[in-house]
C-alpha cells in the first residue's frame, strides 16, 4: 500500500510533467488540441515542451505502477496501448536517434485518439493529486 510519502514523492514528477503541458498549452494558445504536425513541432518550441511533457508523464507512469497505486479513471486510462507508444515516445526524447522521424516518435503522434487520451490521463493524475491531498488535510 502506497504511503503517503509515496503520494508526495510521485506528485513531484507529476508537477514536472504538468509543467511542460503548461507552457506548451501557452504556446499552442486556442490551438492546443490540435493534432501534432511532427514536421513543424518538432523543431520549434511546441515540440520541445510537448516532448518533454509526454516523456516526463511516462515517468508519472512507472512510478505509479511501481508503487501500486490503485484509481479507477487512472487504471482504465492505464490499459489503452497508448502506454506503450508513451513509453516508447520518452525512450526517443530521452535517447539519442538518427532517424528524424524516429517510430518512437511517429507511433504515438500518428495514435488517433494520443491527444484527448495523454490530456485525460494528466487531468486524471492531477485530479488523484489533489483528492489525496484534501483528504490528508
């Protein structure tokens, strides 16, 4: 059973992904959900703090199933492939590839449902968050 020591330490990658979907959302404006154009992101802003932010939200990820944590919304969220595309995603930010448009990349932007299901699922931690700490108050 997860402690709330746990809670704290995982919110803190939660807070450093939330923050790049931030600043990306400041950069996309009305636009923010608006499917990815890997051409053009990609080597401006809104491709760095887009890839930044799936890749630290998948790190959000480990640590969830690491230390067990249980929500129903987070579980269900938890089951699409799209897990695997983000895990793949964050190994492409996170390691060097010769290929520009990597599969790493490609298999997750070109998901149909990646945009609503990676905003849900940062909505669903954020909402975890924020319940666990209310009720610990």
């Amino acid at each position: 059973m997860p402690t709330y020591a746990d809670v704290v330490t995982l919110h803190r990658y939660y807070i450093w992904a939330n923050n790049f979907r931030t600043h990306l959302d400041q950069i996309l404006g009305a636009a923010a959900d608006l499917e990815p154009n890997p051409l053009v992101w990609f080597a401006d802003e809104t491709g760095l703090f887009l890839s930044y932010w799936y890749a630290a939200l998948y790190v959000v990820i480990e640590g969830w199933k690491k230390l067990g944590f249980q929500d129903a919304e987070i579980d269900a969220l938890l089951r699409s492939p799209n897990v695997g595309h983000l895990r793949r995603y964050r190994n492409g930010v996170s390691h060097f590839q010769p290929k520009y448009l990597d599969e790493r990349f490609l298999a997750m932007t070109s998901s149909p449902d990646s945009v609503r299901w990676v905003r849900s699922l940062n909505r669903a931690f954020g909402r975890f968050f924020l319940q666990t700490a209310n009720r610990a108050t």
